[in-house]
C-alpha cells in the first residue's frame, strides 16, 4: 500500500514538471546563434556589394565586413552600427 502511495507521488511530480512546473519564464525569448548555422547561403550572381563595419562613429577602425562580390560571399569581424556601404556591377568576362 505504501509503495503504491510513492508511486503515485512520484508520477504526479513527473506530470507537474512535463505540464510546465520548473521550465523557463513566460515571455522569455531564445535568440538563435546564427554564427554556427550551415545554411546554404542563397546564390548571389550578378551582385556586387559590401558593408564595411567600424568600431566607432569616426570609422578608423575596421572590425567586419560583409557582402557578395559577383558570385563570392564575402563575411569576417563583427557587425556594428557604423558602416559604409558600396555596390557596383559584375562585368561578364
């Protein structure tokens, strides 16, 4: 009898934590680390662009770039919210 009594306890606590008891809090959100993502990336042929990131508004120094250069993506460093950005055309050869 008193081994059914424990049973019974011990499936209740599995129940509670499997409904939601000890999980994480509502409204919390998880961000996805794209840096390890092996993804495709999408064809870029006939595109010719670049964002050069900087560490700082006076944009001295270089910390990442990223962009597509006429069929080669182009990604290193990190991205800031200071950049220049430039694009041009792919010339067939």
């Amino acid at each position: 009898m008193q081994a059914r009594k424990l049973i019974g306890s011990g499936l209740l606590a599995v129940g509670l934590m499997l409904a939601g008891c000890g999980g994480s809090v509502l409204g919390e959100t998880q961000v996805a680390d794209l840096s390890v993502r092996e993804d495709e990336l999408p064809d870029c042929s006939g595109q010719d662009y670049e964002y050069e990131y900087y560490s700082d508004a006076t944009k001295t120094t270089l910390v990442g770039t990223r962009g597509c250069s006429c069929g080669v993506w182009v990604r290193w460093g990190t991205i800031t919210s200071y950049y220049n950005y430039s694009s041009g055309g792919c010339f067939a050869q």
